[in-house]
C-alpha cells in the first residue's frame, strides 16, 4: 500500500472506523476520485485516486455498517458525489 502523503487532505482510516464516508467526501471536495477496491457482505475498501491521471495513492476499509451500505451497487465517484 502506498505512503500517505502527509500533506492530503485525508488522512488515514484505520479499518473498523465509521468514518469512511467522512474520509471519502473530503478527498472529492478536494479533487480526487475513488473506486470500490473490494466489498464482502460486511467490509468494503476502497482505492483513493488522484484526480490528475487515476494513480491510486491510498486505500481506506471499513466494517461500518452504515459505509458498507451506502456504498452498496456504486462502483466509484465517477457514479456521482456522495450525498451528505
């Protein structure tokens, strides 16, 4: 898994926290786009992008219930932005 860059506006979320959604609106308010990197029935991790070319530059997994499901059936933010 890449380094984080210090300097993102999205730090780290360590697996188990319930703040994914949190984590993934500010990547797009800041320009980066995101893909579901891999989903289970109770898990789901996705791939942080950079907004200039797709490079995946951090992944963020979640056993939240509530990111698991409102990232149900979207496959990245080229879907749209989530909604608050």
């Amino acid at each position: 898994m890449p380094a984080t860059d210090p300097s993102s506006p999205v730090q780290p979320v360590q697996p188990d926290q319930p703040d994914l959604m949190q984590a993934l609106r500010r990547w797009e308010e800041a320009g980066g786009t995101w893909q579901v990197a891999a989903r289970t029935s109770g898990s789901v991790t996705v791939a942080l992008l950079r907004c200039d070319g797709g490079e995946e530059v951090d992944r963020l997994s979640s056993h939240d219930p509530q990111a698991v499901q409102a990232l149900a059936g979207r496959t990245g933010s080229e879907e749209g932005p989530l909604v608050s």
